[in-house]
C-alpha cells in the first residue's frame, strides 16, 4: 500500500475462510482466505493481533483502494495465505471480522 494519505478504506466479501495446520515443530498456522474485493482496485489488507490473554487471536481482514482511481465496478476474486506463524503451547480461538472462524491447539 503506497502511503498515499488519500486512500480510503474498504470492506471485502469473505466466502470462506480456513486454518491451515503446517505439521512442522513447533506447528505453524496459516489462515486461507477466499472472496471478492469490491473492485480490482481494492488492495487486500489483513491485520492480525498477538493472542490476548484468553488465547483469543483477531484477524480484520479489508481493504485499501483510491477514490480517485478509474475502475471497473467488479468484484475481483482473491485466495490469500496468510501465514500466522506459530504460538505457545495452549487452546486458541480464531476471530476475522468478529466471527470465531476457528479453535486450535497448538
């Protein structure tokens, strides 16, 4: 994303959304988005928090785009994997966009 102070946030359109177990030591986690970005001139964008003190991780996944910028108005279909990396031992939840997406041992 440039730093262009003029880009406006978005939303995106999840149609699934998945976590990936990599059978590694220690294990490494990678969540897999799917969806549409409102137009192709949507960047897709995903923020991930640290565990809080209930193991509960927060993904906002979004997007950036330039209201000055021509574009079609299509959706453009994306698949990302985000990698999460791994976490302490313990029980944890999975949030994107305030919806539990996922609960995992690790």
């Amino acid at each position: 994303v440039s730093a262009d102070s003029d880009l406006v946030r978005g939303n995106v359109i999840l149609d699934s959304t998945d976590l990936l177990t990599l059978e590694s030591f220690p294990l490494q986690f990678t969540l897999v988005l799917k969806g549409d970005l409102p137009t192709p001139c949507h960047e897709l964008q995903v923020a991930v928090s640290p565990p809080d003190l209930n193991n509960k991780i927060v993904a906002d996944v979004y997007s950036f785009t330039d209201p000055n910028a021509i574009c079609a108005q299509v959706l453009e279909p994306f698949e990302e994997n985000f990698p999460l990396g791994s976490f302490p031992t313990g029980h944890y939840t999975l949030w994107v966009n305030g919806e539990q997406v996922a609960e995992f041992d690790s």
